[in-house]
C-alpha cells in the first residue's frame, strides 16, 4: 500500500499511538478526577482544531468538514479518553483484559476504513470485518449509556467532558451511516455486516456456556430438595456443583465480581469492600447475566461460595478501608536457613504504596500469607515516623477491639497479624497515605521439608495489592556448610553461602540442600532445654478400616486401586452415610461421589479413629471449618470435639490438600503424611503410613523427619546452647495445638490464661493470640495490651542462640541505666 497519508493524518495516527501507552500508564484509582487521566482528552480536544487542516479548498473553517479519516481518528482519541477516564471517574468498573487489547486493533480498523485510497483487497475485508465486531461492542455501550445523554447535553458546559457519555452513540451513528450510504471504494457492506454477526454468533455462544453452567450450579436445587437430611450448608451444595473456576468467578460473582447489566453504574462505586477494588465490567458477562439471570443467593453464601471455588478468600477478608489506589512498589525477603536445624527464618518487608492523588487519602492494605506446613509468624514490625515499631502479642479479641477502634473511628497507626484457618496468616496495615510508602515487616519461622534426601524450602505464597512494576530483592544467608546447595536461576553468590536476587517479583522459588544431621545444640529458656531428634521409632499402621475421601479429582480406577489394596479389610465412602464399598456398587457409587468437585468428610463420625485409615485427594478450594458454623454439619464437629483422644491417620494422595483438610490438620485433628500413587502401588498397603508415639515432651514434624523435645536444663547441657530461639516458637505452637487443637475449633472463649501464656512465651501468632503495632504507648495502656516479659519477643535475622533468661534481663536492664547515668552525669 502506497503512503499517501496527510500530515494531519500521520500527527493523528501518532497521538493515536500515544494516547494508548497512556491508557495503559494511567492507573485504576478511587473515583477522583485524577489529572493524568485527562491528558488523553486534551490530545482528543487538540486532534479536533489538528484536523481542519485538511479541509477542502474554499470551505468556510466554521463548517465542520473534514477528510472522513480525520473523523475516525478523533473519535478513536475520543474512545480512548472514554476508558482512560473511566479509570478516575467510575461510570464503570475497569475493562477486561480482552476488551482492553482488543480494542486497539479494532479502533486502527475503524480508522483504516476511512482511508481516502484503495487499499488491497485481503486488507479491506479485514478492516470491514473488524470494524464490523467494534460495530456490536459500540452497540452495547451506547445502549447501557443512553440514559446519561441528557446529562452529557447539559454537561458541556463544564470543559466538554461529559462529552465521553455520548461518544459511543457518536461512533454508532457514523458507522451506521457510512455503511448504509457511504461512497468510499473502501466500503465492503458484506464484511462489514459478516463481522457484527460473527461477534453477535460469540455472545450466544458465551451466553449458552453461561447457561450450561448456570443450570449445573444450580442443579444443585435437586439434592438440597431430595437429601431431607442435610447438615451442610445449602452454599455447600451450589460450590460443590462449580467445577470451572472460571465460570464461578463469573456465574457465581455476578454483582459481586463482575457489575451487572442492571447496575448503576453511571452512579459511580462507592463500595468499600475488597470484591469492588477488583470488580470487572464485563459486556459478556453483563449480557449473560441480563438474559440468565442471578442466582437466588444471598451474597454472604455467594461470597462463601466464592471463597470455596474461586480462591477469592483474600477478597472475602472484612476490612474497614478501601485499597483500591495501593500497591506494593518494592519488596525485600531476608532469609535465614539452618541445615543443621531443618528450619528457616523468612523476614519480608514491603513498602505499599498509595497512588491516590490527593494527599489526605487514607487506605488500608491487606495481606494474606499462604503458609508452608508447620510455619508460624514470629515477629511484626511496622515504620511510625520513619523507625520501626516492633509488635506486642496479646489475644487475638484485644487485637481486634483495639485495631477497629484505631482505624475505624481514629485513623490512626496500627497494623494487626492474625492467624486463619488452612495454612494463611492476614495483615491489615492503615493508614497508607500518597505522602510516603508504608512499611511492615512479617517473621515467619518455616520448617523445611525433607524430600529424597534434601531439604527443601519453597517461597511462600503472598496475596495483597498490586505488584505489577514492583522491584523485589531476596537475600538468601545459609548458615553451615552448604557447598552443594541448589538455588533457583537468578540468585547469585556474593559471599560465602549468601545469594542475592534483585529484579521482578518472583511468584515461587525453591532452594534445595543436602540434608545432614541434626545439631547436637540446644536453645535454654526458663530453665528449660529445647532439641532436635532425629524421627525414628515409627511403627507401620495396619489398618482395620480404610476411608476413602472421593470427590470429582479421584478417577474410577484409583479408587478401584484402593479398594483392591485392601484385600479383606472393608472401605468406607461417605454419600449421605457411611456405605462399604463392594466391587459390584462400585460404579453408582463412584458416578454419585464424583459429582462433586470437593468433599467435606464428616472426622467426628468416626466411631472407632483407632486404626481407621482416611485417604484423601483433592484441589485446594474447599470450604474451612469456620465457613459451615451455624449448620447442623459444624455443631455436630464441634461437640464432637469434647470427646477429642486422638488423631485421625490420614493419607493425602500425591500430597494436594483442601483448605478443610488443612484446617483439621492445624488443629491436629488429623494426622497427615503424604502418599504418592507410585508409592502405594510399590508398597503394601501395611506401609504406607507411619505412626510415632505421641509424647508431651516431644513434637513430631513429620515433614522434616523430626522432633522437638522439651526438658529441664541439666549441667551438662548448659555449655552446648547456642541453637536459634525458633525451636522453642515451633515447640510452644505445635505442642499447645496438639494437646488443646479441638478446644480452638470448639470454642475459643474458653481457652484459658495458661494456654495463652505459652503462646505468649513463644511469642508466636495462633488461633488465641495476635500480633499488633500501635502508634503511642498510651494506645497499648488504653487497650490493656502489656509488653511481654517472660517471652522470647519478636524474632530477627540475628536469632542464633539462647535468649537471656528474665533475671538476666534485669541485669541487663541494670547496667545500662547505670552507664546511662554514668555517661549523662559526666557529660553535664
């Protein structure tokens, strides 16, 4: 194709290209008239005086004449303002990722159509065929727009912004008009019209698939109507039907995560809650849901629902802010790892950033950590006028009374850790301001898995704000021999056994070390001895009843495998009762159980847990305990509970646990280790678990083939301390949740002093206690919040040996005061 392109045409082309790097610049805010946002209006504005300078010979300038071209391309700027504004001023929510990218082909197509010269014959189909789909998408929004033209008439007056409300009926009506009379050689009616029908044929295709998954979900109407004894939820039902997540985000999160067709979205989004920071407006799904309609649930069971099949349970989280304008813009992990003790400390300090551009902005940040097995937080640290505050611990319903009170009616600084069910701890930090970064540092110590003889230690999973364009750097120190460590791509040598990773954030990482044997070493505190012993002892489980765990990820063959396996011992699967499952019932059963893309297996109705044998496999997105209070289900777990002796043996096939077995599995009323399909068909079925006797001096981390003993300190262990204060935090943890795990799912009120007190010495966060960060010292004394003195307090990157005992801190405290006078009085 020859150029024969006027200069204002080319100028046009080129702001064109400009306009859409700022589109993608500009980022999602809060419904404010942000003054980047409008830099693409004023191109549009200056496009419209830049293209009169093609008008024809002898036409008075007053006349809106102009190349047909020229049109097109100011009312692409125009188009493009449309949604970059909409980025600040929220008439709907943010674009999806296909409308997005989308629309710069078809608006370059729409252009092209108006060019003044014939262009190849492939190129001319191509461009009425696009400008033919960008014809239905104008369509949509002119339609959902139609009620503000009244507005945008009387609004011209102020700078002609409202202008944006009537562009995509503009674009409509040319479209129209130049396909019906037009006189270009250009003009192809027929791809034109092949191209609006083809995107009409997707939407009724969108809108089947929608409607297929609709009726699956809500098929789910049946079994509540037919089961007259149902304990679960009726929430449960729909989720167990969702077997897409995609679809569930979009069926289930109608109103929620995505707007709907009726909503007034030209009223603008007030919502505070987290689903509106990452509400989408979808046209599909507007329309999909406009012709299907919602489903008859409230939204906290949508939500649940949510929660449970889409993994939106980090949106779920109650907060008391918006964080729509934060992001996390730089992000340092510090990490400590001792071979010789199988464990890691993890430091991670985030700088969040509020992109708000009014000063006065104030927004709360979320964050939720995905923990590896085991982990426990160990220290919180929060920067209040540019130094850093470390935490104190206390309950977990002081925490909570003191941060509602400070940012919910105050808004002030604090920042709360609270631990959750299924592996995840939540912080929630205000107030993040446009005028610094805010920063907060979370300590987790992490007990590093033993696989094929190396230890392994994966980066955990974070969810929060934004971290596109962040800049994330990990220090990685080994302490011990570690010649032969294997880490990830990227991280280089600096010093002995220290690694450095500075660029973009990383999602996962792993670091793999020879094992070797464990310290001899000790870590002393209040006259007690805490040790590392190999795990050994185990004795194989031969188990008299096998339970199968069966949901929608087992295949007919794997649960024939089992049920083959094990030879005359009968198996149990879980329908609406315990059934024995026979070879000849086995296909019904198999077809029932497998309609359901999760399982809920009901622990507290096995009569005889000695030696019952539960094998479980799954996806992670299940519903947690906490999510099926009020049912019939939860009451019955939960009184169970007070008959707790022992836990459960519990396989997890190829090592995929729910959120619900998960949970159980924290409060240790399940014991889980992991079994590979390759593994059970190698093995009998005698050896594929292992049980160790249950000590109230010992924890077992099965995972780092370890235990954690407890005794008192004897002279001939008082030279051979030196071991980091973490296993004394894991002991504390793991040692209160084995004995008195059933109390915290039971009823957490009625856990006593004593219990929160070990927790309290180990300064770890649990289902009782929490970490928090106020601003001044009188925040801490109105809230009955006491500094720790018998504890541990928060761990460090220096953590290596014993801690002083509480007399010694007294001495310490002693002598400093006393060089404190000593210096001040010479001084004066």
């Amino acid at each position: 194709m020859k150029t024969k392109l006027t200069l204002a045409q080319q100028i046009g082309l080129t702001m064109m290209s400009l306009s859409v790097l700022i589109y993608y610049w500009v980022p999602q805010s809060q419904n404010t008239l942000n003054g980047w946002s409008l830099i693409n209006y004023v191109l549009a504005v200056a496009y419209f005086f830049i293209s009169f300078f093609d008008k024809p010979v002898n036409t008075n300038i007053f006349r809106l004449v102009r190349p047909r071209m020229n049109w097109h391309i100011l009312l692409a700027l125009l188009l493009i303002s449309c949604f970059t504004l909409n980025k600040d001023v929220h008439v709907f929510a943010k674009a999806p990722l296909w409308l997005e990218l989308g629309l710069i082909p078809l608006l370059l197509a729409f252009v092209l159509t108006g060019y003044p010269n014939g262009l190849p014959m492939y190129m001319r189909k191509a461009l009425w065929f696009l400008s033919g789909v960008l014809f239905l998408i104008i369509l949509y929004y002119s339609i959902v727009l139609l009620p503000t033209m009244l507005l945008a008439v009387f609004g011209l007056i102020l700078l002609g912004i409202s202008i944006h409300l009537a562009v995509p009926m503009i674009i409509l009506i040319t479209q129209l008009r130049y396909v019906l009379a037009g006189k270009s050689p250009n003009r192809m009616p027929g791809w034109f019209w092949t191209g609006f029908l083809s995107a009409v044929l997707v939407v009724g295709v969108y809108i089947g698939l929608f409607a297929y998954q609709n009726e699956k979900i809500t098929s789910a109407q049946g079994d509540i109507i037919l089961n007259e004894s149902l304990e679960l939820p009726e929430w449960v039902q729909y989720a167990q039907k969702c077997e897409s997540s995609f679809w569930a985000r979009r069926v289930i999160g109608l109103g929620l995560l995505y707007e709907k067709f009726s909503d007034d979205w030209w009223g603008f989004d007030f919502n505070r809650g987290s689903f509106s920071e990452i509400r989408v407006h979808d046209p599909l799904v507007a329309l999909a849901g406009a012709r299907i309609g919602d489903l008859d649930l409230s939204k906290e069971e949508k939500v649940k629902i949510l929660s449970t099949s889409a993994d939106t349970r980090h949106y779920a989280y109650e907060k008391l802010w918006s964080g729509r304008d934060l992001r996390i813009s730089k992000k340092i992990t510090d990490m400590r790892v001792y071979p010789a003790y199988r464990l890691a400390y993890s430091e991670q300090t985030f700088w969040i950033e509020n992109t708000h551009q009014h000063e006065r902005s104030r927004q709360e940040a979320l964050l939720t950590f995905y923990l590896p097995e085991g982990a426990v937080a160990s220290s919180l640290s929060l920067w209040i006028n540019g130094k850093e505050e470390q935490s104190r611990l206390t309950t977990r319903k002081k925490a909570a009374t003191a941060y509602r009170q400070v940012v919910g009616v105050e808004r002030r600084d604090p920042v709360v850790l609270h631990w959750q069910e299924g592996n995840r701890l939540t912080a929630t930090i205000f107030p993040c301001t446009p005028v610094e970064s805010r920063r907060v540092k979370v300590g987790i110590t992490i007990p590093m898995a033993v696989d094929n003889g190396s230890l392994v230690l994966e980066n955990m999973q974070i969810a929060g704000p934004d971290n596109r364009g962040a800049t994330e750097m990990v220090h990685l120190k080994i302490v011990g021999d570690s010649k032969t460590a294997k880490v990830p791509n990227g991280f280089k040598l600096k010093a002995a056994n220290q690694y450095l990773y500075s660029g973009r954030p990383l999602n996962s990482w792993q670091v793999k070390i020879p094992l070797q044997p464990l310290s001899t070493k000790h870590f002393a505190f209040n006259n007690q001895s805490y040790c590392l012993k190999t795990l050994t002892g185990g004795t194989n489980l031969n188990p008299s009843a096998i339970y199968l765990d069966v949901n929608s990820q087992w295949t007919l063959e794997e649960v024939q495998f089992y049920l083959l396996s094990a030879q005359d011992r009968p198996v149990y699967v879980y329908t609406d009762r315990f059934q024995q499952l026979e070879l000849a019932s086995l296909d019904s059963i198999y077809q029932q159980l497998a309609r359901h893309t999760f399982s809920v297996f009901p622990v507290h109705k096995l009569t005889k847990v000695s030696g019952a044998l539960l094998i479980t496999k799954g996806q992670k997105n299940a519903p947690i305990p906490s999510e099926l209070s009020g049912s019939e289900f939860y009451d019955d777990l939960t009184l169970s509970l007070s008959h707790y002796q022992q836990s459960i043996a519990c396989l997890v096939v190829d090592g995929m646990k729910s959120d619900y077995i998960a949970s159980l599995e924290q409060y240790k009323l399940l014991n889980c280790q992991v079994l590979k399909t390759r593994q059970a068909k190698e093995r009998s079925i005698e050896s594929w678990y292992k049980s160790y006797p249950e000590s109230e001096k010992a924890v077992i981390l099965a995972n780092s083939e370890m235990m954690i003993v407890k005794s008192p300190i004897v002279s001939a262990q008082a030279a051979d301390t030196g071991a980091p204060s973490h296993l004394l935090r894991l002991y504390n943890y793991h040692a209160i949740i084995q004995q008195a795990g059933h109390l915290f799912l039971n009823n957490a009120d009625e856990i006593g002093d004593t219990i929160y007190d070990l927790f309290d010495e180990a300064f770890v966060v649990s289902p009782v206690s929490s970490l928090i960060v106020l601003e001044t010292l009188q925040d801490y004394d109105r809230f009955d919040i006491d500094e720790s003195t018998n504890s541990v307090k928060n761990a460090s990157l220096k953590d290596s040996g014993a801690v002083p005992e509480p007399h010694e801190w007294a001495l310490i405290a002693v002598v400093l005061a006393v060089i404190a006078l000593m210096y001040f009085k010479f001084k004066l």
